[in-house]
C-alpha cells in the first residue's frame, strides 16, 4: 500500500535557494541540502549525494548511517542512475536487481542524476524505511531543487569529481 506525504515544495526549494546564496562551492552545498532534504521531508532513513570519481561513486556528503562509499556504475539504484541518466524512483528496494543494501532498513528509494555541462557529475539519493515512499511530486520537487544546485553551484571546485 503506499502512503503519501506531501512535502512543501515551494518552501523546500525557497530555503535551498536561501542556503545556496552567494555559496557555490559543491561540497558545502550538498552538506547543507541534505541537511535541508532530511529535516523537511517524513520517513526518510538517509538523505545525501554520491559523486562521480574514477569512473564510480564515490560517497558525499549525507545524512543518515553510514553507506557504501564505492558504488560501480553497474550496480545499485545509484548506479543505474548515473549510467542511465535517468531518475529511478523504486517503491520496493528488494525487487530491484542488484540493489546495495546500505541499511537493511531501506524499504524504497528514489535517486535523481545531477548533471554538468552534460554530463552526470554526481546523483541525489533518498532511502525510506517504508515501501512507496516516493511519489510522482517527489520527484518533481527534488528535480527542481537538482536543476536550482546544477545552475547555481560551481562543480569545477569540486575537482577530485573529474574522472
Ligand atoms: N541503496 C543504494 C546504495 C546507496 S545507499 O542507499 C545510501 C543503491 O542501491 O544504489
């Protein structure tokens, strides 16, 4: 069965502009939204970035247990996102071929590629200890705060992403 939350999106992406204000650098960005994503969203287990170093990702910045910190391109649901490029909003974590079980608690997830000049660069990840966490508007609301942190924050700081 899934259950909906509903999260204030235009507060949510009003409070992210405001953290991002006259700060470009990636890395203290990504610790400060995930901060951001965890206080202002229910039911989440783990809320953080993985960026994209040496042809894998890598861990960054996140709240929650701690994860993985390499994840190749072709496992997980990070990892089909990033080669993909695509979101992968996943209500049941166990059916998904070769997901990686950071916290056995994580029943669903949804994961939103980042991109730089074209190229997926790192990925936004949410895990809920509830299956069918994620909806639809989830998606889109993240989506919009991803493309605000693609626009606004200058990813050639972050040099150790360049492959
Ligand atoms: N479950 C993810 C791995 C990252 S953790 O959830 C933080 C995956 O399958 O890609």
């Amino acid at each position: 069965m899934s259950t909906h939350f509903s999260t204030d999106y235009p507060l949510l992406q009003a409070q992210a502009k405001a953290l991002l204000e006259g700060e470009d650098h990636p890395l203290a960005a990504m610790a400060n939204l995930s901060a951001l994503i965890s206080q202002s969203m229910e039911s989440l287990n783990w809320a953080g970035f993985y960026l994209m170093h040496r042809g894998e990702l890598l861990l960054g910045p996140f709240q929650g247990k701690p994860a993985c910190v390499h994840i190749a391109l072709n496992r997980g649901v990070c990892g089909a996102a990033a080669s993909s490029g695509l979101p992968q909003l996943v209500p049941d974590v166990h059916a998904f071929p070769g997901h990686i079980a950071c916290d056995c608690a994580s029943c669903s997830e949804l994961v939103i590629p980042i991109r730089s000049q074209g190229r997926v660069i790192a990925v936004l990840d949410l895990d809920s200890p509830l299956p069918s966490r994620f909806s639809q508007e989830d998606l889109d609301g993240l989506s919009d705060l991803v493309r605000h942190m693609e626009s606004a924050l200058d990813w050639s700081l972050a040099q150790y992403t360049l492959e």
